[in-house]
C-alpha cells in the first residue's frame, strides 16, 4: 500500500469515527517503528453498546469501500474492541477501560507520537 493509500484509509476511519460520534479521537503514527500497522487510532464510545455499535459499522464500511474485511476482537464485552484494518488499528474503548490502559501513555514513552491534529 502506498503512503497515499494509506493516508487516504486513515482520512476513511477518521471520518466514519467522526460520522459515529467516537470521543477524545487520536491518531499515533507508528510507520518504521512498529510492525503491528503503520497508524493506531484510539477512540473511545460512552458506553458498550456504542462501542459495539461504532466497531461493527466502520468494520462494515471499510469492506463495503473495498478496503477489504477487518479482524475485529473484544466484540461480544465491548469494553474494549480491536479493530484490525491491516496498516491501520483502531482500539475503541469504554472512557473507563480507556482510562486504565492508557495506551496513549504507553505509546508516548516511546517514539510515536500522536499525528498533528488528531490529539
């Protein structure tokens, strides 16, 4: 995929996140230094259901705009569902279960930080 492509499935999952209401919304550029994806976005819901619900359509949505089908984990407890888009994963958290993990905490020590505007 090149970096155009790339960009453009992050402009994708940014806006269907917007389009679905998703709160506190942040991009990490992970591209040379991690193997995982080249993007993570973490993105919280205000409670299970939406969770679910914003998980399920933008998984839906990206196969339906030939970005090919998604692994999803975490669907059934939707406290926290990973969101598996090849160069890019969207964890989508509960504010609670965000607020423990603190993914952005873990990933700020290290040397990917958050893409400008998305924070």
């Amino acid at each position: 995929m090149t970096d155009a492509d790339k960009k453009e499935l992050l402009d994708f999952v940014l806006k269907q996140l917007d389009d679905d209401q998703a709160q506190e919304v942040v991009t990490i550029d992970l591209e040379g230094k991690s193997s995982i994806a080249d993007y993570m976005v973490i993105a919280s819901g205000r409670s299970t259901r939406q969770v679910a619900s914003i998980a399920q359509k933008l998984a839906e949505k990206l196969k339906q705009n030939g970005y090919g089908p998604v692994k999803l984990e975490g669907l059934p407890a939707a406290d926290w569902v990973l969101l598996d888009a090849g160069d890019i994963v969207v964890h989508l958290f509960r504010p609670e279960v965000r607020s423990f993990y603190n993914l952005e905490r873990m990933w700020a020590f290290g040397d990917a930080p958050p893409v400008a505007g998305t924070a």
